[in-house]
C-alpha cells in the first residue's frame, strides 16, 4: 500500500512537471510575448525596408540623404534593446500600432546628432526633412493598401508634406506689337536746314576775326553746288603772311590753282549780280544764287558772261588767270551769306594732285 501512494504522488508530480502549473503558465506566456515581439521586429524591418526600397523608387534624389541618416544610425550610440522594450510595452497596453511604429522610428531615426570635428563647410545642398511620427504612420497606412505605381506616383509629387514649395515661373507678358511705323518715302529728301543755320560750329581759336567773317559752317539750304575748278588748295581761308604784300592779312576765300585758260563754272543756279576789274582782284563777277547765298570769283582772265544774265549750276562764267595781284594762274573764290563771308572749304572739293 505504502508502494501504491508513492507511486501515485511520483505519478502526480511528473504530471504537474511535465504539463504545468500555473508558474508553467506564465512562462509559456512570457515565451509567447518574446516570440511576439521578434515578429514585430522582424515586421518593422520588413516595413523599413519595404518604405526605403519605395523611396528609392519614387524619389532617386532622396539617396544621398538615405545613406546619410543610415551611417549616422549606424554610428550613434543608440540603445536598440530599450526602445525595442518601450515599443514591446506600449503595445502591450492596447495602442495602436501604426502610432507606436512612428514614435519607435522617430526615436531610432531621429536620434541625437552625433558631433563630428571640424571640417571645411561644404556647398548646401539638398536634404529631405525627417518625417513626424503621424506623418510617418499616414504613409505607412498608405502603403498598406497596395497602390499601385500610378497612385504613389500621384502621392508623391506633391512636396507639401516634406516641407517643400513649389513655385512656377512667371511668364512674363507679351507686350502688344505696336502697329507698324510706315516707311518714309524712299524718294522723299531728308529735311534740310534752312539757309544761314549752324550746322557745325567751329574750334577756331587764333586772332579776333575781322567784322562779317566766321569759321563756322552755316547751311546752304536746298540749293544744288558744284566746285568751280577742281584744282590743288593753294591758300586756305584765315589769317596769312600775303605773298606779295609780306603782310599777315585775313584771306577772305580760297585759292585754286589751275592752268591760264581753264573753264571757272558757275557753283549754283543765279543770276550774275555784277563784274568788275581792279588792281587787287584783277577781272571779277559775283553771282546772286537767292536765298541769301552769294559767289565771288576773282583773278580771271577772261569774263564771258554779262551783269543781269541767268546762269545754271555748272555753266561756264569766265576762265582761269593771273590778272590783279596774283603770283599764278588761280581762282580766288569766296562764298557769302548775306553779309557774313563763309570758308568756301566746306562747299567744295579740291584735287590731292
């Protein structure tokens, strides 16, 4: 009997060891809540993975900041353990899951900066801003439902929620065209000063002038020339030592040389306003060409035209000379303005010969 009750007390205690009490119980529980949390881990790992192999997808500029926050996770002194602990309590409570998975990365993810030394300053560049836990947990939420390539590809062009601003460029106005401005006749003359208006003043700064003279280029007005002679310039318009004279007189024209003979023609249309002969000029003739504008011609030998007689641009007045005080054969002419004497080097041309 004796062997009986203690077979049965062996029996009962190997039934209680081998299947448990309620300490047995709650290690099994203890085993099931580790196994509970190594899933989750594994989970979020899934989903880490899962959200960076997306975001490589859908955003290839984002890489550098990816393996960035990566090496800094890598090397921060962060306690996985505890905050896997905290994240294995909090569900343990009842919250959400999504919730607590956002707070368990921000506290991974966003753990402190690690100082690094001193270094050069590099260009900015750049960096996507770390998303808040809620915002973490609505894309993963988003994520959770299967979208397809089109619905992440509209999701994630929007930058709002990463802190990010897009601005189009202004176009700019396109300015009316302003009604096109009608061509000038190309027949029609440019305007062209009045008669007696300065068209060019001059730098002259030697002796006082003498009464009615300038250096000064005044307009002719419409009025049509021609050169007289085309000959070299052997005296200039303005103070001289006289050749003859030996004194420094105001030549009041120019001197051009030429061959005894040659034709002098008329500058401009006129009309022959008198000829004459003295001991200064030799043989003479001054034309009236209107409008105030008057030539002189002097030293001629022959005059072959008469007071009061019409002449055109060009035509033949008298010939080349040495009549008067001259040294040479030459024509002395000058140009006026009503009273004022003009430098007939701005009217005419001169050969280089």
């Amino acid at each position: 009997m004796y062997n009986s009750q203690s077979t049965q007390a062996m029996s009962h205690r190997r039934s209680v060891r081998d299947y448990g009490g309620p300490s047995a119980r709650r290690r099994q529980q203890r085993i099931s809540s580790q196994e509970k949390v190594r899933l989750l881990q594994l989970t979020i790992c899934f989903v880490l993975f899962l959200v960076i192999f997306l975001w490589k997808g859908v955003f290839p500029q984002k890489l550098n900041r990816v393996r960035e926050d990566l090496f800094t996770l890598i090397t921060t002194d962060l306690d996985f353990r505890a905050s896997l602990t905290e994240l294995g309590e909090a569900l343990s409570e009842g919250d959400s899951v999504l919730a607590n998975l956002g707070t368990f990365c921000v506290e991974v993810f966003g753990a402190g900066e690690q100082v690094k030394p001193e270094a050069e300053p590099e260009p900015a560049a750049f960096t996507a801003p770390l998303l808040p836990a809620d915002m973490l947990g609505e894309e993963l939420y988003f994520l959770s439902r299967a979208a397809d390539m089109t619905a992440r590809t509209v999701h994630y062009a929007d930058p709002t929620p990463f802190g990010l601003e897009v601005r189009t460029m202004e176009q700019e106005p396109v300015p009316e065209e302003a009604p096109p401005v009608e061509a000038a006749d190309a027949g029609e003359p440019p305007a062209v000063p009045a008669a007696g208006t300065v068209v060019m003043y001059s730098d002259y700064s030697g002796d006082p002038l003498p009464g009615n003279y300038t250096m000064d280029q005044l307009s002719l007005g419409e009025l049509e020339t021609v050169t007289p002679v085309m000959g070299r310039l052997t005296s200039e318009y303005g103070y001289r030592e006289h050749p003859i004279l030996g004194k420094v007189l105001f030549h009041g024209g120019v001197d051009i040389g030429g061959q005894e003979g040659d034709p002098v023609a008329a500058f401009a249309d006129g009309k022959v306003e008198y000829t004459g002969k003295d001991e200064s000029y030799g043989l003479y003739l001054q034309v009236d060409h209107g409008n105030g504008v008057k030539s002189f011609y002097a030293h001629c030998s022959k005059i072959v035209v008469t007071k009061g007689q019409a002449v055109a641009r060009g035509e033949k007045l008298a010939e080349i000379g040495s009549t008067g005080i001259s040294t040479g054969p030459h024509l002395h002419l000058e140009l006026k303005y009503g009273k004022m004497h003009l430098n007939p080097a701005y009217y005419v041309e001169f050969s280089k010969l």
